[in-house]
C-alpha cells in the first residue's frame, strides 16, 4: 500500500516510495553514491546528508558524474 | 648526460612536474584515452560534469580507467554560456571529487566557442569568495588576464586558436605579454594542433600547455600523446636555455682564420 511520489530525476520522471531519502533514490537507480553528486532543488546535496533528506513530490533532482571533456 | 635541476611548477601551492595537461574527450574508448594519459605523462587531466544515465547506471565510468587518485581531475564547465550555470556546475564537480582546483571556461557562441569575458570575470570572482581555485579560459588579452588574476583566478589559460581548430597559436605577441605581465601560472588552453605548436607554447615562456582534440583526434593518439609530452619538454628547455638572437644574415659557424 505504500505511496509513491512523483520525482523529476535528470529530467524525467521516475517514481518512488513516499518517505524515501535522497540515498534511497540513488541505490534505487543503482548508483555508486560516492562517485556522483546530487543536486537537490536547486541545491546541492552534500554526500553526508543523502540518508537524512527526506524527498518530497514534485522534487527536481540531478545526478552527476565525471564524463571525458577537454 | 647532464642533469638539470628538477624543473616543476606550482598552481594554488599544489606542485607538478608535467607541464601537459590532457583532456579526456573524444577517445574511441577509455582503455585508449588512458594509455594516451600515460604516454602524455600528464598529472593532471580535465574532466566534464555530465547527467549520469539513469537508465544504464551500470555503464563503464571514466574513474574506472583514470584513477583519481594518481592523477588530479580537473573538473571544466565546457559548455556553460553563463556565469550561473558554470558555478552551478563546479559545485557539483565539488560535490562529486571533492576538488577546489577547477577549471572554468564561460563560452560566448556555440561557433568559436570563444569566452564570454564579462561572464567570466563574474564567474571567476563568485567562485574565489566560495572558497574554489578556478583556472580560468581566456582571451589571449593581457588586460583581461590581468584582470581575471585580480578577481582571483589560480592560473590565466588563454587560447591558442579556438578549441578543437588546430590551427595553432595565432598571436604569440599576446601570449608572450600575458606571460609576461602575470603573476600566477599561464597555460595555453585551446588551439594547439601538433608538436610545435605546443613548443611554441612552452618557447612563450607559458607554464604549461592544455589540450585534447590534438592528442584525442590524431591518427595514433598515443603516439601523439608522447610527443607532446617531448614537445613540452623541448620547447620549456629552450625557453630555460634562452634562444640565440636573431640576425637578417648570414653569421659562418667555421672560423675564418687559417682558410687555405
């Protein structure tokens, strides 16, 4: 019976439970957490903090990561 | 052989002996991107920040083959138009790596990719007050580096030609100038296209040299990796060595006394 809440990850949406944290997210998706950076609402999301943010509907996430570039 | 005094440079206290710095864009792969690395001997490599696919989160990442740890990434802002969205971007590189020393590039038009100046001051100085290290792409103006240096940019890395040309350094006057008027590391970053022409660079007297698209985009990348790391070598010993004076004619280097 538990909820979801509707999220924007990277721009598309994506679906989770209802109470999940910022870390919840990124195992969901099945990301190494320590070697991506998350910005939530705008605001960066430090590392330290993922298991304490609790997401919220409507919240616009991006995750990053080191690609190749000059 | 004779030995020369360790030869090294330094950019906001952090120390290096490899003036080349690589980029890591435009590889076939990244098995070949770091044996290019490797023949480079480059100790410090440039890296974008990118979406992650969330849909392939298992997909081969660049830190699986050039390890953080032995070589320094430094995170760019490559295609950012904005002084807003280069900010936003390095605090997420800051975020991912856990590096203050940056690169910031603020571009003004998708054809040069030429700096927007006035975004990059603006980013430059933002970025200086958030405690990072930005080393700042440029125009190859001595008063805009001044400048940059002023607002509190680590190293002023003006173009050589735009990026990805090849075309090599076009005004090696201003080059020469910003090296000369500067008081932290200059590297030029964008336009070198083969060998010389990153020994021109280094012959200016800059302090190290950036590139990807020549090493990246050359038949044999790791072969032209090595040579530019011999490039860099050979034009900084000639700068250090001081190149003869320049004369309209001919000087004979036999003697002329005791001609038969």
């Amino acid at each position: 019976m538990a909820a979801e809440i509707l999220l924007t990850v990277n721009g598309e949406p994506r679906r989770i439970a209802a109470g999940s944290s910022i870390a919840d997210l990124v195992a969901q998706i099945g990301l190494d957490p320590k070697k991506v950076a998350v910005e939530h609402n705008a605001e960066i999301a430090p590392r330290s903090t993922l298991a304490d943010v609790t997401l919220s509907e409507g919240d616009v996430l991006e995750i990053v990561h080191f690609v190749g570039g000059g | 052989m004779t030995d020369f005094p360790a030869d090294t440079w330094t950019v906001a206290g952090r120390t290096f002996t490899s003036r080349l710095i690589v980029g890591t864009g435009k590889y076939k792969d990244f098995a070949q991107n770091a044996a290019a690395v490797e023949a480079s001997g480059a100790e410090i490599v440039t890296v974008a920040v990118r979406r992650v696919n969330v849909s392939d989160p298992k997909a081969p990442m660049l830190t699986d083959f050039i390890d953080p740890k032995k070589i320094t990434y430094l995170p760019n802002t490559a295609g950012c138009f904005t002084a807003e969205d280069a900010i936003r971007t390095l605090r997420l590189a800051r975020e991912a790596g856990g590096w203050d020393l940056v690169k910031l590039e603020v571009l003004g038009e998708a054809r040069t990719l030429y700096p927007d100046m006035r975004e990059t001051l603006k980013a430059t100085e933002i970025l200086a007050n958030e405690g990072f290290l930005p080393m700042v792409y440029c125009v190859d103006d001595p008063i805009a580096a001044k400048q940059l240096e002023e607002a509190g940019a680590v190293a002023v890395m003006p173009l050589g030609a735009p990026i990805g040309s090849g075309l090599g350094i076009q005004n090696k006057v201003t080059v020469r100038l910003i090296v000369e008027g500067a008081k932290v590391p200059v590297l030029v970053d964008a336009g070198v296209g083969t060998a010389s022409e990153a020994a021109v660079a280094m012959e200016l007297g800059c302090d190290g040299v950036l590139m990807n698209t020549a090493i990246a985009e050359a038949k044999e990348p790791v072969r032209m990796a090595r040579a530019m790391k011999l490039a860099v070598e050979a034009g900084r010993h000639a700068y250090l060595a001081g190149r003869m004076g320049q004369r309209r004619y001919a000087d004979p280097s036999s003697p002329l006394a005791g001609l038969i």
